[in-house]
C-alpha cells in the first residue's frame, strides 16, 4: 500500500463500525463494502490528514488515485475523490483520461456525482478547450455514467454555464429510460434556476422532459 494511503486507510480502519456497514452496503445495493464510518467522522479524519499531507508530482497523484480506487472498502474512493480535489495544481491536460477512468469503473451515483461536483467543474475551467471535445463524446456514448457526467459538470457554473451546450446535451438524453439520467437532467437544471429560472422555465415548457426530470427541474421554482 502507498505510504500516502496507509495511516488514512488505518485511522479508517480503526473508526470502522461492523454494525453500520451492512445497512450501508445495503443501501448501495449491495455493491461495494463498507468500513461502516459515518460521513462526518469519516470527513474529519480525510480533512485533518489533507491539511498536512500532500502529493509532489501528477504521477504520483495517478497512482494514489488508482490505488485507492481498487481497494475494496467504498470510503476509500470516496478518500480519493478528496485527494484528488486537494491536489488541483498537480492536475494536466491528460488527467481527464484518470478522470474518464473512474467514472467508469465501480460507478455509482455516490462517486459519479462527487466527480461531477468536484473534478469536472474545475477540470473543464482549467482546460476550456477539452470542454466540447470530451465531454461530446461522454453525452454520446453508451454509458449512462459518462452521459450523466456531461450533464452536470457545469452544476457550479451558476452565470456561466453554457446553456446551448446544456440544452444540447439534456436535449440528447431526455427520451432516456434510465432512472439516473432522468434525476440527473431535472438536477442540472434544478441548480441552473438558482441562476436563471425563467431559463429553464421557458426550456420545461418548450421541451417534452420526463415527468421525473420536470418536478426536479421545477422543485426549486414551485417552492
């Protein structure tokens, strides 16, 4: 095991909770194992080891993640997509492939959505002219979780979200049966009307979205 992996995994292991970890596999579907750490007990041992501990170079941060993304234990992906976050100035150009590479692998809403929230958004911004390229193929391909992320990777964009791009994408998708693209066309836009309700006011009535995707899109607005 990596040595920056190592007193993480065994602070974790230390706080693991055997009556917890059931319900929480469970709860995944029976997917993935679980420590049995409650989130915030698990963030706090994350955030004071990030405060001190950091990665030297981009090859060691690809390491670390995919490591960390083998091991069997679900906090420890959940560990990775914090290290990787902390760690933005080591990022490159080619860091999408790492990127692409665990949204594909053991996919989940759990990881798939804190990719979204905190790589994508800052990925994208940091390499502006990767946007379109990849993130076309992701809304066009056959997997769900690579069209669920080019759906919501401007969620924090607020002002400066790309609606056509937006438009586009969700326009792609909407016919979609899958429970997960639904939910997440209602959530891009549900958080785009913190931004622009009449927005995505005028795009509900003008498009024929999911029922699903229609109540999410509009929760915010009703309320």
């Amino acid at each position: 095991m990596h040595t920056f992996i190592e007193p993480v995994y065994q602070a974790l292991q230390k706080e693991s909770d055997a009556s917890n970890a059931p319900g929480m596999k469970a709860y995944m579907l029976n997917q993935f194992d679980f420590f049995g750490i409650k989130a915030p007990d698990r963030d706090l041992i994350v955030t004071n080891y990030l405060k001190n501990n950091f990665l030297q170079n981009s090859s060691e941060l690809e390491l670390v993640i995919k490591e960390l993304w083998e091991l069997p234990q679900r906090e420890m992906q959940y560990f990775a997509i914090d290290v990787f976050a902390v760690h933005k100035k080591l990022w490159t150009k080619s860091s999408i492939k790492l990127i692409e590479q665990c949204i594909i692998q053991k996919s989940w809403w759990d990881t798939v959505d804190g990719i979204a929230s905190d790589w994508l958004g800052s990925y994208f911004k940091l390499f502006s002219e990767q946007t379109f390229l990849i993130t076309s193929q992701w809304n066009k391909s056959n997997n769900i979780w690579l069209q669920r992320s080019s759906i919501l990777f401007q969620k924090t964009y607020k002002k400066n979200t790309d609606t056509a791009l937006l438009s586009n994408y969700i326009l792609h998708c909407k016919d979609s049966k899958e429970f997960f693209i639904r939910k997440a066309i209602g959530w891009a836009l549900r958080e785009y009307s913190k931004t622009n309700p009449e927005w995505v006011i005028n795009f509900v009535a003008n498009n024929k979205l999911s029922p699903l995707s229609e109540k999410e899109a509009l929760k915010r607005i009703s309320k």
